[in-house]
C-alpha cells in the first residue's frame, strides 16, 4: 500500500474519506458524460481534472511540428501496415481524464478493432505533445503522469520554440504497474531520433521543424 494511503485507512474517518471520494467521482463521471455529448467535431476539447477545455488556436510553429511529424509518421506507419497515426483530433480516453493528443500511433492489435464511426479511443501505444506556454504545465504534469500510468510506452514533448524533442519512455521500477514511470531517454535538436514503440521508425530531428529536411526524410522513406 502506498504510504500516502496509510494515514487515511487506518483514520476512524475512513468511511466518510470514501464517501466523499466516491461523491467526487460520480460528479466527475456525470460531467464527463455531459463533455461527451456537448463537444463538436470542429472543436479540439478535452477533459481534464473534472472540466472541458476548449483549445484556442495554435501558433504557426506548433502547427508546423506537429504536421511535419504526424506527415513522416502516418506515411511511414501507412507504408509497413504497423496501425495508425493520428493527428489532433483523436479523443483518447483514460481513466479519469480525456485527452486529443497532437500526434498519436496505434499498434495493430489496437487500430485493427477500431469502427467505422469511432469517436473515443483507447490510450495509444505512442504519443508526442507540441508544447506551448498555455499548454507546457498539462503536458509536463497531467498529461506526463496519465499517459504512464495507463502504459503509453512512449512520450514526445517537442517544443517548437527551442527546437528541441524530448523522448520518454516508459520503465518498470518494480512491481505492481503503478511503479511503471518515464524515463527521459535523451533531449536532442540535431541529429538522429528513433521510437522505441513503432519498428524501424527513425527519422532526423530537424524534420520536425523544417519542411525541406522533412520531405528529405519522407522521400527516403517511401523509396
């Protein structure tokens, strides 16, 4: 058990910790099932800690890094038949909290039960966040501690304004899966990156950031 917990099992006050616990998660699952119904396809919404979060638009550079890589992901994943690569718009669902990641691959034992329709998916297998000063803190904390938790073996945080990506993937410390956590594997802004979780998939860091160095890599890619 983890110490955090100790104080509040062993409290006389036990009973009304879990009533309170239980009351602020079904006020949580009510509001979650409202998001659900109200979010529009044109939106880019999320749930986070008990609230939607309507995004406003983007900055030209984080358009341009996420389109850049999700452009060599989805044509690479496309080419070996590995899942599917999603960009902006795919509401993945975890435990508490629903997120649209910017950029996102599903293996094939996940795409291949994916509906015609689908609307909320399940976490994926790799995921790369474009960080912005409105959106840094969530992807450092929220987002970091969700995706882990809920096994995404592999975490991009790219911020376009340094020019730099930060890989993190996901190491067990031990037993039981509450101990699986990230570690930063490396932080580089020239050079070569590859993916722990999608086969084979390498590509130059500055194709992130810079369409000629971007359709460089693609055209090797698809040769």
């Amino acid at each position: 058990m983890e110490s955090i917990l100790e104080p509040v099992v062993s409290s006389p006050k036990l009973n009304l910790y879990l009533k309170q616990l239980q009351d602020t998660v079904n006020d949580e699952n009510m509001m979650r099932q409202r998001f659900y119904q109200e979010i529009q396809e044109d939106q880019k919404a999320e749930f986070i800690n008990g609230e939607a979060v309507i995004h406003s638009p983007v900055k030209i550079e984080h358009n341009n890094a996420s389109g850049l890589l999700y452009t060599i992901l989805k044509s690479y994943v496309s080419l070996h038949r590995l899942g599917f690569a999603g960009h902006e718009k795919i509401l993945t669902c975890f435990s508490l909290n629903d997120y649209e990641p910017d950029v996102c691959f599903f293996s094939r034992a996940k795409s291949d039960l994916f509906k015609k329709g689908q609307m909320k998916f399940p976490p994926p297998d790799f995921i790369a966040e474009v960080i912005s000063p409105s959106t840094e803190n969530t992807d450092r904390t929220d987002r970091f501690a969700d995706y882990g938790l809920a096994g995404v073996g592999e975490y991009w945080i790219i911020d376009p304004a340094g020019e730099s990506i930060e890989k993190y993937v996901l190491r067990s410390r031990g037993t039981p899966a509450a101990c699986l956590c990230y570690e930063l594997s490396l932080k580089v802004r020239t050079g070569m990156i590859h993916s722990d979780r999608i086969a084979g998939f390498e590509i130059p860091v500055r194709a992130v950031f810079d369409e000629d160095e971007n359709i460089a890599a693609l055209r090797k890619i698809l040769q």
